[in-house]
C-alpha cells in the first residue's frame, strides 16, 4: 500500500487565520490522528492580500519599502524576492488595510505606494515581477502608480492633476517619456481574479465602487473620469479583460507597462512550486474562509482542486463557511469539504476559535481518508 503523503495547500481564513496558521492548524490536527503523518505545506494565495505571505512562506526573501499609502500617509509595505523574481502585491501598498475603521477616499485614494513597491522591486533587481492585485482602496486606473514610475499626468494648464480617480476627468495630457527605463526589460505578470473591463456596468467604478465607500453619485464621477482618462491613453483600451482590476491598476499596468494578465492563482502556483509538491502527494487539502459561489471563479482552492484533479490526486478542503452543494463542489474537483460553521454555527465564536475548530475538522478528515 502507498504511504500516505498529505499536501496542505490552502488560502488564509479572512479574519481569523493566515494561509500558514491555517496549514500549521491542520497538520497538527491530522497528526493527532496518524502520528507521524507525512505532510508538506505550501500556503497558496490567488494574487489579492496573503500574496506576499504565502510567497515568503514558500522561501522567498520578505523586504520592506516605506511608500506612500491609498490616502498619501507613508506607510510600511512589505514585498517578496527570490532570486530576480519579485512578488509585490498593490494592496500592501494601497489596500483598504490602510484606511481608518469607516473611513473611506472613493474620489481621491491613489495607487502611488503601488508604483513606489514596483520601483522598490526594480531596485532590488528583479526581472520578472509577479504583480498581484486585489484588496485595493483606490479608483484611479493605475495612474498614481503609473505617477509614481516616472509618468506625467497634466490639466489643461501644464498643472499635474490631483491625486485620485476623480480628477483625471480634469486630464489633458499623458506624458509617458519619463516612464524608468527599467520597465522595458521586466516581464511584468498581472497576477488577478478578476477579468473586468475598467468602465461601463461591468468596470471597476460599478462593480467595486461601493466597498471602498463610493456613493451612486462618486461611482458616476469615477467612471466618466477613468472613460475620459482611456480615451487619452489609447482608444478602445477600456475594454480589455483584467482593466478593471483593484480600481483600475490593471489597466495602467496592461496598458502602459505592457504587463501579461494571467489568472492569479496559476501564476502564485507556478511561483509557489506546487507542481513538484503535487507529484509528491497522494491526498491534497485545499481551502479558504468562505467556499461559495466565487470561489469557483479564480479563487484559490478552484486553482488548486483544477491542478490536482489533473494529476489524478484526490482533493477535499477546509473552510469556516461552505455555500456550495456537494455538487459544485464536485464539478470543482472537490471529494467532500469540511466547514468549520458544522462544528460552531455561532459565526462570531468560529471566527474567534477558528484555529482549534480547524484542528478537529482534521482529526476528521484524517479518520476520513487517511486512518488505517
């Protein structure tokens, strides 16, 4: 009989535990059942927030950069570096983290730290730069970022236009020439779930504006302001797949760095080296906080479940909350899932014990699959 090697390769519970913990919380629960047990941890994330952890925890160098945050405070961000490939992930730099409790900049919030973080990866030499976005408390198409790089944006007047979505309805002119050189020769991947254009009913004003706080009228505002704003930087570029990512900041990095959009979480696979992990494994656990509808959409354990179905390897995953019929999950490649909210219904205390709670659905899964 084949021995037993578990792969534990899940997304951060939101809220309650890193992609880490939540892997160091379910090998302690599957060993308390086969002593032991032969398990590897790769801690996955799909490009939004936990990138850079995950990216560390599989061996990569964690260095800082002091940047210039969604509402123009310095703040500390953190990015990661393995050889001359860097992780950099623009909510470090200009994600809601970085906002006040109930405080929110819809108009005005830019992505500047974000081309600061890049400029920080360049620096440190890196040649290929996995870009990862999501988590953004900005509207602004990139342009902060692309500011940040070396772009200039200017009114009517000569006068740089102010920070934010909501001024470059004020925009005349595009000046790119001072772009830093360097970006000619990085292999820049936009590493992303999502896949909206940057304006219209589907862009990133209308389906994103509300949770960084943007009013029906600030979402009109952004979205004639970033149309106009296209419309300088190249006609019909609005549309293009992965624009409208995190407020836009793809489409400053598709359309002015040349980036490549990939899915995020194949390229945090490719980085992460899961597919030597995989062939090593006989059992694969996948996961996040909640597995519902989008999960099924780029999310991690979709990334993960697809890869390991691939290869022929049985997948069965972790989650605080499972919204998903038995099967959707198998259509996803997901034998079964077990949801912490089975053994705590009481949202608010499974958040709080989520790590032991998570240990214990372990023990079940190891007396599932794995026990004698």
């Amino acid at each position: 009989m084949e021995t037993a090697r578990v792969l534990v390769a899940a997304d951060k519970f939101k809220g309650s535990l890193t992609a880490v913990q939540v892997a160091e919380r379910v090998t302690a629960g599957l060993r308390r059942v086969v002593p032991g047990l032969a398990v590897e941890t790769l801690p996955v994330a799909d490009g939004g927030d936990g990138t850079v952890a995950a990216a560390v925890a599989a061996g990569f160098e964690c260095r800082e950069a002091r940047v210039t945050g969604p509402l123009g405070d310095p703040v500390t961000a953190a990015y990661a570096l393995r050889g001359d490939t860097a992780v950099v992930e623009m909510a470090e730099a200009s994600g809601l983290q970085h906002l006040p409790d109930g405080v929110f900049a819809p108009i005005t919030a830019t992505t500047y730290g974000s081309g600061e973080l890049l400029k920080a990866a360049l620096e440190a030499g890196a040649t290929t730069i996995v870009f990862g976005v999501g988590g953004s408390a900005t509207t602004d198409g990139g342009a902060g970022m692309l500011a940040a790089l070396g772009a200039r944006f200017l009114d009517a007047d000569g006068k740089p236009v102010g920070p934010g979505g909501g001024p470059l309805a004020t925009l005349a002119e595009a000046d790119l020439s001072g772009l830093d050189p360097r970006l000619e020769d990085v292999d820049l991947i936009l590493a992303s779930d999502v896949d909206n254009p940057l304006t219209g009913p589907k862009g990133a004003p209308e389906v994103y504006g509300r949770q960084k706080g943007a009013s029906e009228e600030d979402i009109a505002v952004l979205d004639a302001a970033l149309t106009h704003y296209a419309s300088i930087l190249g006609p019909d570029t609005a549309a293009l797949p992965g624009a409208g990512a995190a407020g836009g900041i793809g489409y400053g990095a598709l359309v002015v760095l040349g980036a490549r959009f990939r899915p995020g979480i194949e390229v945090m696979l490719d980085v992460l080296g899961f597919a030597p992990a995989l062939a090593r494994a006989t059992l694969v656990i996948t996961g996040e906080g909640s597995l519902d509808e989008q999960t099924l959409h780029g999310k991690a354990p979709a990334g993960v479940a697809a890869a390991a179905r691939a290869a022929g390897i049985e997948v069965v995953a972790v989650c605080g909350r499972l919204a998903l019929p038995p099967e959707a999950l198998e259509k996803a490649g997901i034998r079964r899932a077990y949801a912490l909210a089975e053994l705590e219904p009481d949202p608010a205390v499974s958040m709080a014990q989520a790590g032991p709670l998570l240990e214990r659905a372990a023990e079940s899964i190891a007396r599932d699959f794995l026990a004698g």
